[in-house]
C-alpha cells in the first residue's frame, strides 16, 4: 500500500483562485458572467420610469437572429449564443478569457407589465427590452379622508 501525503490546506488554494477571478471579473466589468457549471450569463440592468420598465443587457459580438427574448406573466428570459472562433490545432494560447457558448438569463420584472406591447433593440451589443407598464403596475396616489 502507497502512503499518500495528505495536505489540509490543497483547497484552498483552489478556493483561492476562484476568488480571484471572481473579483477579477467584477472589477473588469466583463459583460458575460460565468455561473455554476460555467453557465454563461449576460450583466443586466433593470429601471423603471413612471411609465415604463427598461431592461438592458450586455451581449457584445451576438446577432440578432442568435438571441431568443421570452416573457412569461413577470419575467424576462433571454436566451443566446456567443460564437466562437474557429481554432486550428497548431495554435498554442496562453491566455484564453472570451467566453463562447449559450447563455440563458431569466429576469424577474419588478411590476406588471403589457408585455404584448414590447419592444427590443439590439444596439453596439447592448440589447434593450422596454415595456409599458400596465395599470396595475403603475403607482396610484390615494386620497387621504380626514375625520375628526
């Protein structure tokens, strides 16, 4: 039987390197985020005006005709590829941080929206999805009575 040497601390240096891409990541505001099992998933941001909720979503270098936008009763899905080069065999990289492959990103709306009346523009690889909210959505004023 072969002794082992065991090491207490081999994980964390995995968990290490794990933190430090991560915040690597953070800070250089990468556009696809990669998720558990290296799911890709594109940054967001959600807004709103009195009238409207704006959802915008990093997703450079993917067409149009790649992307799949699906709205459910209060959510936003968007589904995509990223395309990937062609790569010889004969081409050594030394460093490789472009992500390729399909994301799927689903995006709690935050009020209730006519998702009928939708529109979405894919603009400089920032796609934006505006939707008119409905009137349940929207803030209402309410009379205050006094009474005495």
């Amino acid at each position: 039987m072969a002794a082992t040497h065991w090491d207490p601390l081999e994980g964390l240096t995995t968990l290490r390197k794990e933190m430090d891409r991560a915040f690597e990541d953070f800070f250089r505001g990468r556009p696809f985020q990669t998720r558990e099992r290296g799911a890709l998933e594109p940054a967001v941001d959600v807004s709103e005006t009195p009238d409207t909720v704006v959802v915008k979503a990093q997703v450079p270098g993917v067409r149009r005709e790649h992307l799949q936008l699906t709205i459910t009763e209060d959510t936003l899905t968007i589904k995509g590829e990223v395309q990937g080069e062609e790569v010889s065999k004969d081409r050594t990289f030394y460093q490789r941080e472009i992500r390729h492959g399909s994301f799927h990103r689903a995006i709690p709306l935050p009020v209730a929206v006519r998702s009928e009346q939708a529109k979405a523009q894919l603009k400089d690889g920032i796609l934006e999805v505006t939707f008119p909210k409905s009137e349940q959505g929207k803030a209402k004023d309410i009379p205050i009575d006094v009474s005495e």
